[in-house]
C-alpha cells in the first residue's frame, strides 16, 4: 500500500533487535528491562499471548494480571513503534489520507503480531492500532485528552504525570509518556509545526495548536524535573448568555444589564484570576455587538470566538532564532488605529500597551473591551496604573487615574470559587474622579450564603440598591430598563 513510501533496506538479512524507544501512552508503564525478572525473560524466549499470561498467573490479584497485561501490551507497543520508524518515511507520509495510513499501520501490526505468536483481543488491536496513528499523525499520548470535550486544561508535569482539569477541579490520569525523549519529541512536534523551536538556548515557548488551543512548554534545564507543558484548550462551541445564565455564571438581571452596557457602546474591562472564565465572559458580552459594526481583536494568543461579519483577527509574534521580527500587542494596537475601527478588543491587557488601550477608548473608540489580571474592581483600577508606571510614561498620579477614569465604563469581575465553579462575582461602574480618588459604584454582586455538604458553594446573585450612573444613557439608546433589576433581595 504504501511502498513507495518506505525506507528502503540496508540488507535483505538484516534484522536489527527492536529496542525500547519513545512510544509509551495512556494506561501503559514503562517497560522493564529484559532481564530485570525471570518472568520478562521467559516471555523473551518463549513469547506468549496475553490471555494465556492472564490464564497462567490465575493466582495472583486480579490488580496484579492487570498491571502484567498493561505491561506486555506496552511492550509490544514500543518495539511495533520502533518498527513503524525504521520502515515508514515519516515526512512522505505528511500527505497521506487517513484511511490509507490507518490500513498500513493495521497491516504492519498484523504482521508484527503474527511473527511473534502474540494474541490479542480485538478491543487491543483497535487501542493499539489508534495508539500508534496518534504516535504518527497525532500527539500521541495527549491525543486522546484534546479530544475529550469535558476536559479543559491539560498539564504535564514530566514524563510520568499529567494533569487534567475537569469542571473547575484539577484530576490526576493515568496517562504517562515512555521517558523525557518521548515527551520532548511531542513538545518538538508541536512547536516545529508552527514555526518555533524549544531547546537549552530557548528552553520556553508559546504556541497555538491546529484546533487554536493555546500551549505553553518549559524544558530542561529550566525545568527541573522533566518538560512541563500547558494546554488550555479551544472551545469548539462558544457559550453565549443564555447557556451562561442557565449554567449559573450570573443571574438573567446582569445579563440585561451587560447588554444595555455594550450595547450603548460602554467600555468594559473584564477582571479575574488565571482561569477564571475571563476570555469566555469577553466572548459572551461580545455577542451584544450590532453585526454592522467594524471589530478589531487583538491578541498573543488567538482565542476569541466572534460571529459577527466583520472582525479583523490580529496576533502578535515572538522574535525568531535571531532576535528579530518580532511583533507585539502594542505593535498591533498601534496599527488597529489607523484601520478604522469601530471598536477594539484586546484579548488580554499586560503591557505597554495598555496605554494605548486606554487613548482609543478615550478617542472615539467607545464600546472597546479588553481583560486584565486583577481580583477585584478595585485592583483592576490599581494594576492599570501600574503598568502605565512599568511603561516609563511619566505622569502625575492624579493625571492617570484622571485617564483610566475617563476611559474605562464598567469593570466585571470573573472568580473561580473553591468547588471550581465560575461566577460574575462583580459588576462595577467608574462614575469619575473625586479630588485624587477614582469614584466606583457596585451595581451587582454575588453573595456567598454557606457551603453544601458536598462542598458545593450556595450562594446568589443580587443587587446592590444602587441605580446606574449610565441609567440615562441606557434609556437614549432605547434600553430603559426596569428600576426592578437595581432592588435588592429581602432575606
């Protein structure tokens, strides 16, 4: 099938000893040396089938057969890897269907097993089979993590643990990679693909996967006890307000609030930790914008999901092995002004940039949102003066706040809670400057009421009392809304 496609051979008798290389996965360990156990060294000379292993240690745990099963199939994994890279030319096979590279890897399995008098059960063979594609093609070991949908961070922390988070909670699986070689080799993959390297002159990186999630690798030296990597995954479906209401992130009150806000084209800076569902907020209100507006985003990462007709995506870019090209936020920014916007989106303000961020909605870029790192309203306001400090403009104090003020509408805060939950814990407006103060209103809150007994965190979402400072501008824009959403509860 795929014969013009292989390497061809130094000798007809050739038959070089299959060593154990990188090639290991989920639920398979590494294997041991040959001669470490009499048991490894009888199945050397005497290979047998996993079910006739399984029939001879009847005695032993069924955790211990299971362990031994896990083992051998890691065996035969490896040294059939082994075979694929000895016989296949990789780069050729870049542009091969996958039907076509599926049915080689099933036959060169077929015929690796046959030689050997190993048996497998037909759920084997398949796993094997898919195991080895995704070692080809894939990712290998994470393969199958990217494609489960319920997971939505990924974190490796060497070789031998990695690291999922499920629904707000961090989980430990049992995926493992063969050794550091293994798990470089992954890393290299990823990285070469989209033009960056990862190595002890450059031993960090960031990159983005096909499917647009984000990842982030350190390497040794830097990394002590072996590569760790971060992926945060792309969101094949965005959450639009209506999920995000029903899943409990704010009440349906904020939500006609947040749509009057964007809607009359207020300025809005979502606040929140690492994690906290800041770019998923930013991508809901989004959804307010009218579809005849002009948008440009700006990000390090590509994130942002926008389904309005007319968005210019743009992303920044490191500097290359010679120190040059790079591009940075402040770089696009820079240049989305003059490109005619109707507003601007930056993915995440961190930098220099922020005060350019902060001149184009001060000049007629109303409506402009962005995210920055901050745990409440309050620190989001002092973060921003200092990065205009880190960016050596030099201004009186009172001048700056004097500009955030200015600039900046409304401040939502995003917060992961301790049962991994996510809520708009917050909605804020800016109503001014009183003497050398920035004046801040809270309109929306959330109120912790106690914990479940499975430590699930009750609690609800309320008004403050406080009628908005924009309740005027609201209703000139035709979004009059009811005095009833700013009432508070009564317990």
């Amino acid at each position: 099938m795929f014969s013009r496609y292989k390497k061809p051979t130094k000798s007809a008798n050739a038959a070089p000893e299959l060593k154990a290389v990188e090639g290991g996965r989920a639920n398979t360990a590494a294997p041991a040396p040959r001669e470490a156990t009499s048991d490894t060294a009888a199945a050397a000379r005497a290979p047998v089938s996993l079910r006739q292993a399984s029939e001879q240690d009847a005695p032993a745990p069924q955790a211990d057969k299971e362990r031994k099963r896990k083992e051998r199939l890691g065996d035969i994994k490896t040294e059939l890897h082994k075979e694929l890279l000895d016989n296949l030319n990789l780069g050729a096979l870049e542009s091969a269907a996958e039907k076509d590279l599926r049915a080689e890897i099933t036959d060169i399995t077929s015929e690796f097993l046959s030689t050997r008098d190993v048996v497998l059960t037909r759920d084997e063979r398949l796993l094997l089979n898919q195991e080895l594609y995704d070692e080809v093609r894939g990712l290998g070991p994470l393969e199958p993590l990217l494609q489960d949908d319920t997971v939505n961070d990924i974190l490796v922390n060497g070789p031998q643990q990695v690291f999922v988070e499920r629904a707000g909670k961090l989980q430990l699986t049992d995926v493992r990679f063969k050794d550091e070689r293994h798990l470089l080799r992954i890393i290299d993959k990823i990285v070469s693909a989209v033009g960056r390297r990862v190595d002890e002159s450059n031993p960090h990186v960031d990159a983005r996967l096909a499917d647009g999630s984000r990842f982030n690798a350190m390497v040794p030296p830097i990394a002590v006890d072996g590569s760790l990597v971060s992926i945060r995954k792309f969101k094949k479906d965005k959450l639009g307000i209506d999920e995000l209401v029903s899943f409990g992130a704010f009440s349906e009150e904020m939500a006609a609030f947040l749509q009057a806000a964007v809607a009359t084209r207020l300025n809005v800076i979502v606040s929140g930790g690492t994690g906290s569902g800041k770019t998923t907020s930013l991508n809901a209100l989004s959804s307010f914008i009218d579809n005849s507006e002009r948008i440009l985003t700006i990000e390090d990462t590509a994130e942002l999901q926008l389904q309005q007709t007319h968005v210019g995506r743009m992303e920044s870019r490191p500097a290359n092995v010679e120190g040059k090209g790079a591009v940075s936020q402040r770089d696009c920014l820079k240049n989305a002004l003059r490109m005619r916007p109707d507003r601007i989106i930056v993915g995440e303000t961190r930098g220099e940039e922020v005060i350019d961020m902060l001149q184009a909605m001060n000049t007629g870029h109303d409506g402009s949102m962005t995210t920055i790192h901050a745990n409440s309203a309050r620190d989001a306001v002092s973060r921003l003066e200092n990065m205009i400090a880190m960016a050596g403009i030099e201004m009186p104090i009172k001048a700056v706040r004097s500009q955030i003020a200015s600039a900046v509408n409304l401040i939502v805060q995003a917060s992961r809670l301790q049962d991994g939950s996510r809520r708009m814990v917050s909605i804020t407006e800016i109503t001014g400057m009183e003497g050398d103060v920035i004046s801040m209103q809270e309109v929306f809150r959330y109120e912790r009421l106690g914990l479940a007994p499975d430590g699930k965190i009750i609690g609800r979402f309320n008004a403050t009392g406080v009628r908005s400072h924009y309740s005027d501008r609201f209703r000139q824009w035709g979004y009059d809304l009811p005095a009833s959403i700013y009432e508070p509860w009564s317990d």
